[in-house]
C-alpha cells in the first residue's frame, strides 16, 4: 500500500505527508512459494501489460476533511511505473481504511492504448472537482475517469483509452455514494465466473439521478490471453501458502449441537445411496464416493439419507470436529486477475429455526431442518500480488461480500474469523445476531465465539481445481443428486400447529413469519453438491 496521500490546498499546489489510513495486515506477508507469473506484478492481456497500482494521490473528497463515513474520496493512482500509462482514477467510501488499486496499462505490441481526442465533463461540485470522461479516437473505447480541481480540460497525455478488442461490457456494482444529484458506483464486468474474460479495473462510475445507468459510458478490459492463465494463476505451493496465510477459523456458537464433517466420515457411518424404486434396497456408499452415480442432473432418481438406526442416526447428525476437513475449489475470476478460493465445508445435519416475537424466542419445529448442508466461504486473492481483497461470506440463498479492512483478524495473524449461525449455518463475519424479517419478528441468526473452533489450514483439500492437471477430482464431487432426501411438508400447517401452542396474544405475529420464511426453509431437502450450484462456474450471489 502507499504510505502517503497527497491534499490540494487552495493555492492548488500539493502537499504530501505520511498518514495511517491504510490497512495493513496484523503479519507481515511472506514471500510466495516460486511460480511462473502469480504475484509477479504484471499480466499480460494480449498486447497490453497492466499491473495493479495501490498507491495514490488525493484528489478531493465530498466531505472537506475527509472523515465523514457517509461520503467518498477520489483519488488518482501515484507513482504509476515507467513505461506504464493511467486509465483511470480511484473513488472509495471515508468508512474505511485506504486499500483500494486500480489498474495501470503498457502497450508493448503497438496500438493497444491510445490518447483521448478530448474530454466531456461528467459532473462537477461546488467549482472545486471536476471529473471528465476521454472521448476515445476511433476504435477505441474510454476505461476510467480523469479528475481535475480546476475547471480546464486536462491534458490528453495524463490518460489513456483502450483498443476495443481488449474491452468489455460493465455494470454497476456496489453503491458508493448518493447525493441529491448524483450517485457514485463501483464498476464490475458484466460477465463474470470461471471462464469469463472481462477484467475489472478497479475504477468507479458517475450517474447522475435520472440516467439510465444501463447505457454506461465506461468498458472494462478483456483478458485476450485467457489460454494463458496458468502463466499467471497460482501453482500448488502458492495455493498452499495462500490457505496457511489467509484462510478462516470458523468459531461456532456455543449451543451449535450440528457440527463439519469430512466427507469419508460420513459414508463410512452409514449414510446410503437410495435409488427411487428400491428404497427398500438402499447400498453404503463407498469411503471415497466411488460408487456414487456420475454427472447426469438433479432428477430425483438418487438421493443420500442417514442410517437407519436411531441411535446411528442421531449420531451422525452430529457431525465430528476432530476428524472434518474443508474442500477447496480454486478458479480465476475478473479474466484471471483473481483468484477465488473457494472453500466448502459439510454438514451432516442442518437444526430447526427459531423466531424472534419481540423479546420472544420461538422454536419452530421442523422448519429449517434438513438433512446434509453444504456451505461456504469464498477468498478473493490478488494475482497480481498475492493480497486478499475481499471474503463471501454464505448464507442461505445469498450471502455478503466483506472487504479485508472489515474481516476480524486472529491472534495477530492474517487468517480471520468465520462465523456460522446456531443451526442454520449461515456464515457471517462478525458475531451477534441477523434478524430475518422486521423489528417486530423475523427468523433468528445467531453467532457467537466458543472454543469450539475450526482452522480451515490444518485440514482442507483441493476438490478442484480446473487450471491445473495434477489436480484430480474426487468421485464424490461428480455427484449430481441430493445429498439428503427430500421431505415436503406445508409450512402453513407446521405454523399452525406453533400458533395452538403459544400464547393468543402471539398467535397472530407467528402467522406473519409465512410470508418471512425463505424458500428453501419450507421442506426437509438435502441441497446438490457443490459442484451443481451457480457458484461453481459463475460469480457469487
């Protein structure tokens, strides 16, 4: 990170000095196992280097002093490297710490960047920040924002506009600030999983209120040399070292009774393969998933369930934290950029939800229970430089982005805290309690630090990892089908039946929970593998 910013005074010369805004990590970083391209600094999109460049030179903020957490500050990338050109300033919320990049461009095949003929002024405040979007020559395409604390136009050298073939469509992502005129946007690629070649670089977008923010003005780069990114992807002993440095110790609350556990475990206690016309014929499924049924679709046909005896069954609902381990999917995002580390962990047995009535604690029966639970954690590595960037957090039918600055650090070290909710298993970045619903009652999440814990560094596997020809999948993840049987039951019926039990003056708030209630609550249904979810190939939610 840059260790100083600089501020305009009102003579609009600048002045730099040392701040302690930027985030650091609580460990130093070591340095990566060695590899071909991974945290190398550069990557090659076809034509065009870039590099990542997290240094920068205060521009101007929409509060005067910088400090308001409601407003954002503008910042322009400072020293670019020789030989490098900028394609675009950098905006971030006051609310955290400095820890932001954009990219920077290199032409090293001739013609792949190329001066704006002009400037068009996108927006201004109060005659002190002027943002100015390049007007492109012909077959190239603008990428970013030029900044300037005075009305003229700024120079066609200080920014550079990309060939189209090295672009790509945007969208907006996360809201950064709004006024009364104007709203700022993060800005992503359109496109985005495994296998997509949209780059984002790190830059924002103006709408002003009233636009459709559909037409966006701004591309994202494209990755031409996609064929390419083992040259730039980490290697086995880098995705190592980035597990030991980075990975999440899972706290669970103190009442969690449902625990991990490894996928061995759970077939050799007895979990069976059903096949639908000799359910009464069910078979053990193999320690390694060997004899599971392979690719096909979720039609029903297969499905996992738990020992038939009680006794077993009870106990292989709950897990076993000794033996569990975590499953690791690692795959490039943002045109391989990035990389996601993807880390899946399994639970025999997902418990019953409980309601929120005011100051009021309901248990609700079976809702919410069912048989198998697969969840996950996803790490958001730099290929540039090996930093983490962001963690998604899981839960439920959705989940959260969270940046490095806002994770809970452990023990002084750079892995942080995960934390799953009572029951559910819903995974969360600090602990306390998500409501559900409204003030008035909801479906509880809670989460609290025991010493129950997990370190997902001292047992995990890679499952997958498509980049990398070593790396072979185990049968288990092949496995197209359910990982639990299917139980419907009406939830208006299960809420009755609440509602005869309670308190007349709680019936009626209980009856509001049918309409709180997600979908995938309404039914005891194992869940698909990992592989078979959207988040495999694609983005997250």
């Amino acid at each position: 990170m840059g260790n100083f910013v600089s501020c305009f005074t009102s003579s609009q010369e600048t002045q730099t000095f040392p701040i302690d805004t930027s985030f650091k990590f609580p460990s130093p970083l070591p340095s990566w196992p060695p590899g071909d391209g991974f945290a190398s600094g550069i990557i090659d999109l076809g034509g065009l280097e870039v590099c990542q460049i997290t240094s920068f030179t205060k521009i101007w903020s929409t509060s005067q002093d910088g400090s308001d957490a409601t407003d954002v500050t503008f910042f322009e990338p400072s020293p670019i490297p020789v030989g490098f050109s900028m394609l675009g300033c950098y905006c971030q919320s006051n609310d955290s710490p400095l820890f932001g990049w954009v990219l920077a461009g290199k032409d090293v095949s001739g013609g792949t960047l190329a001066a704006p003929v002009d400037y068009t002024l996108v927006w201004s405040s109060n005659d002190s920040c002027y943002v100015w979007l390049p007007t492109p020559p012909e077959g190239y395409k603008s990428v970013g924002y030029t900044i300037t604390t005075l009305p003229s136009k700024p120079s066609l050298d200080q920014i550079r506009c990309v060939r189209a073939d090295l672009t790509d469509e945007t969208e907006v992502d996360a809201l950064l600030w709004s006024s009364s005129d104007v709203n700022v946007y993060g800005l992503r690629p359109k496109v985005r999983g495994r296998q997509a070649q949209g780059v984002s670089l790190g830059t924002f977008i103006i709408s002003k209120n009233g636009d459709d923010t559909s037409l966006l003005s701004l591309s994202c780069l494209r990755n031409n040399n996609f064929e390419n990114i083992t040259s730039f992807m980490p290697n086995l002993d880098q995705i190592e070292a980035l597990i030991k440095e980075y990975s999440p110790r899972f706290y669970f609350h103190p009442k969690e009774t449902y625990f991990f556990a490894s996928t061995t475990w759970y077939f050799t206690n007895g979990v069976q393969l059903y096949h639908t016309g000799e359910e009464s014929n069910p078979i053990h499924v193999d320690p390694t998933g060997s004899n599971l049924p392979q690719g096909g679709s979720n039609d029903g046909t297969y499905w996992l369930d738990l020992p038939v005896d009680e006794a077993e069954r009870e106990s292989v609902k709950r897990g076993d934290l000794q033996s569990c381990e975590a499953y690791l999917h690692v795959k490039p995002m943002l045109g391989a950029t990035f990389t996601d580390l993807a880390i899946w962990v399994f639970y025999p047995f997902n418990g019953p939800s409980t309601a929120k009535l005011g100051l009021v604690d309901i248990p609700l029966g079976r809702i919410g229970e069912h048989i198998g639970d697969w969840e996950h954690v996803t790490l958001r590595v730099s290929n540039f430089n090996g930093l983490l960037y962001r963690v998604y957090f899981a839960q439920h039918s959705g989940g959260m982005w969270v940046d490095t600055t806002s994770l809970e650090f452990t023990d002084g070290s750079n892995n942080f805290a995960a934390y799953p909710s009572l029951n559910g298993h819903a995974t969360y970045p600090v602990p306390g309690l998500v409501l559900q619903g409204n003030d008035v009652v909801g479906l509880r999440n809670d989460t609290a630090k025991s010493d129950k814990f997990f370190n997902v560094k001292e047992r995990y596997s890679i499952m997958a990892a498509e980049y990398i020809n070593d790396v072979i999948e185990l049968p288990w993840v092949n496995f197209a089908r359910k990982w639990g049987p299917k139980i419907t039951y009406e939830v208006g019926i299960e809420i009755e039946k609440i509602q005869n039990s309670v308190a007349e003056t709680l019936a009626s708030p209980i009856g509001s929970l049918l309409g709180l209630i997600p979908r995938e609550f309404s039914s005891e249904d194992g869940p698909i593998g990992p592989k078979m979810k959207v988040d495999w190939d694609g983005d997250e939610r």
